[in-house]
C-alpha cells in the first residue's frame, strides 16, 4: 500500500472553475453534524440537573470560561470574547477529531492525473488543509483588531502601528513596524501551527498504519485525539491573548 | 506563488472556509454555548446568594441568641429587685400595722384608766356624802337633839380636811 500524500487538498469536483477540494467537503460534512446535534440539543429544555449532553457541554463551557477567566482577569471581558474562542474552539477540535474517524483519508477514488494512477480520498480532515487554518487565523486576527477599535477607538488602536517619529521617539516608529510584521506573522504561525500539526499526524497515522495494520496505530490515535485537542485549545488561547493585549490600554 | 501553488492555497476556498467557520461560531454561540453559559452563572449566582443568605441567617441567629440571653438575664434581675422590694415593703406594712395596734392599745387603755379612774373618784365622793349622812345621824342619836344644819355642815368640812389630809 502506498499513499501519496498531497500537501495540499485534492480536489474532488468543479463549481465552474473553482475545485472543491475534500477538506471543504469534509469540513461541510462536520458542519451539518454540529447543527444536527445542536438541533438535538436545543429541542430538549434545559434542566436545572443536567443530563447526558447538557453535561457534556456545561463541562466544556464551565472549562472554557474558567482558563478564559485566568487569561483575561475579567468576566466582563471574557464574556464579550467567549463566542469566538468557545467558537474557534468548537470548530478545530471537531474539525481535528473528524479528521481521525475511520474512512477519512482511505474511503476514495483511483485517478488518473497528468499520466501517472494516483489515489484520491474522498474526506480530508479540514483543518488538514492550510485554506481552512489560513482562513481561521485571518479571522482571529482582524478580529483581534476590530476588537482592539471597539475598545480604543480606532485613531488609538491605528496608533499602535503607525508611530509618528516627530511626535514621539523615532525608536517608537520603528517598533510600530515591527508590530505590523507582527500581526503577519501571527497569521503565518497560527495557520502553519494548525496545519504542520494535523497534517503530520495524517501522515504519522498512514506512516503507522502501513508499516503494522493491526494494534500499532492505536496509541498514534490516542495521541492525535489529545493533539486535536491541544491545537484546539492553543488556537483559542492565543487568539484570546491576542484580544486582550489589543483591546487593552497602552502604557 | 510557486509555494502557494504546492500549499493549495486558493481564495475561494479559504473565503469558504472562513465563511464556515464564522456560520459555525454564530449556530455554537447562539444555540449551544449561549444558554448553557446563562444557566451556569445562573446557577453559580443562586449557589452564590444561598451562600450569602445562609451566612445572614446564621447571624441573625446568634444576634437573636445573644438578645434572648440579655433578655432573660435583665428578667431575671427585674425579679430579684421586684421581689426584694415586695419584702421590704411587706416588712415596712407589717412594721406600721404592728405599731398602729401599739398605739390603739395604748388609747384603749389609757381611757379605760381614766374611766376607772372616774368612777372610783365618784365612788369614793359617794361613799364620802354617804358617811358624812351616817355620822350626822348618828351624832343626832348620840346627842338626842336635832343637829342643826350648821352641824351637818362642820362634819362634812372636817372629813374634806380628813380626807385631803389623808391624801397629801
């Protein structure tokens, strides 16, 4: 069994001349399972003693909220930042762990491309294909600065970056430039993070998977479980850091 | 472009993408984290305030214990005093009552010695005009002979002075 690995997504079919690739179909797919278990959800009242799912996600609220608390040091903040972490969140860590359920990456079609019989697998995890990491980290990064005008006012928060050198320390002018590099490489090292993570454990799993096929790949799965998790969870925090160093006053 | 190329990245896709994904941080917020955040600082407010009440409660508690106590305490003097009082005052009744006897006994008897008195003072007068009478008729036996009225008069001057002479 050989698999060649593409870096990027394969593409599956065409809307006019742009490819849906397998990660935009898996992600969709993951998608429609997150409303359809939220329509779960929502059409049960909510209890005073929670049960079965409304544990689940009262453990995972309560857990988010507290770590979010400790990074913040304010409700007030945390509350008006908790809808995109919990958000970003949510997505990877199902984005991620969808990535691991059998048929991802070996259900697919023998083609046919550019002469030579390559394999094409019909889901991709999304979070495995750096489109969807690059969007996130878009996301979470003009957030932080639409965050950052909401609470400072724009000329203040554009201040940050553009220094003038008459005004203040021509040192300060530079900084400011440094910051904007900055912000870009947020983005770079948000979305590579992200992607290097899952996409290694892709291969990691194949890698496994082809050497022994039997019990072998078993802890690989437990330790891409817990790394889903953790590229979830440093997603989230970094970006929440990164909401409460720009909305917070300059000293 | 050439790392863009082997990466995959095209824009259409990551726009998708990030469209995706702000679709599902709105139905995860809205419909799942929402009410689920609201219900637990709900509940952590209620356990909060049952705390707080519990702790008001407690100490109400000990205040009305504390008054309950002073309370009694101050009855209990109240008592001892109202009581300390009643004795003395029975004591002071009793000791008025007793000397109220005194004195009324002393009247009764003091008249009653006036009156006994009086009446041996009458006795004696009586008895005295009386022997007076006797010894003028007895002088009138002895003699015979009618005492004159200047008789009778001289004897009874002489048993004035007897009399008064005795009582001196």
């Amino acid at each position: 069994m050989s698999a060649a690995i593409s870096l990027a997504a394969e593409p599956i079919f065409h809307v006019g001349s742009w490819e849906i690739t397998n990660s935009l179909l898996t992600t969709w797919v993951v998608m429609a399972v997150i409303f359809i278990a939220v329509a779960i959800f929502r059409s049960k009242r909510l209890k005073k003693f929670p049960k079965g799912a409304q544990n689940l996600i009262e453990t995972i609220v309560d857990f988010l909220f507290k770590n979010m608390n400790e990074v913040t040091g304010s409700t007030k903040k945390t509350l008006t930042f908790f809808p995109l972490v919990a958000g970003i969140f949510g997505f990877i860590i199902l984005v991620n762990w969808f990535g691991l359920i059998p048929g991802v990456g070996s259900i697919g079609l023998h083609e046919i491309h550019e002469g030579k019989a390559i394999f094409v697998p019909l889901f991709r995890a999304g979070t495995a294909d750096i489109n969807t990491t690059l969007a996130l980290a878009i996301v979470a990064v003009v957030a932080t600065h639409i965050y950052g005008m909401k609470e400072l006012g724009v000329g203040k928060h554009i201040g940050k970056f553009l220094v003038n050198p008459f005004k203040h320390s021509p040192i300060l002018t530079g900084v400011g430039f440094l910051e904007m590099f900055g912000e870009i490489s947020k983005i770079i090292s948000f979305s590579f993070r992200l992607f290097g993570n899952i996409f290694a454990g892709e291969v990691l799993l194949i890698v496994v998977t082809g050497l022994v096929g039997y019990v072998a790949p078993v802890p690989f799965y437990f330790l891409e479980l817990f790394v889903g998790f953790v590229q979830a969870l440093v997603f989230a925090m970094l970006t929440l850091v990164f909401l409460t160093m720009s909305t917070a006053e300059q000293h | 472009m050439e790392l863009l190329e082997k990466f995959g990245i095209d824009w259409r896709t990551l726009i998708a993408q990030a469209v995706n994904f702000l679709i599902v941080v709105v139905v995860l917020w809205k419909f799942a984290y929402k009410p689920v955040l609201k219900l637990l600082q709900d509940r952590s407010k209620r356990v909060e305030k049952s705390i707080k009440d519990a702790e008001h409660i407690e100490k109400r508690l000990q205040k009305i214990e504390a008054t309950q106590k002073e309370m009694i305490k101050k009855a209990e003097a109240e008592g001892q005093n109202i009581l300390k009082a009643a004795e003395v005052q029975a004591q002071e009744q009793s000791a008025a009552a007793m000397e109220k006897t005194r004195a009324e006994v002393k009247t009764v008897v003091t008249k009653a010695k006036k009156e006994i008195q009086a009446a041996k003072d009458s006795l004696l007068q009586e008895a005295r005009k009386d022997m007076a009478h006797l010894m003028v008729q007895a002088l009138e036996k002895v003699v015979q002979t009618k005492a004159g009225s200047q008789d009778q008069e001289l004897i009874e001057k002489t048993l004035q002075e007897v009399y008064s002479h005795r009582k001196q």
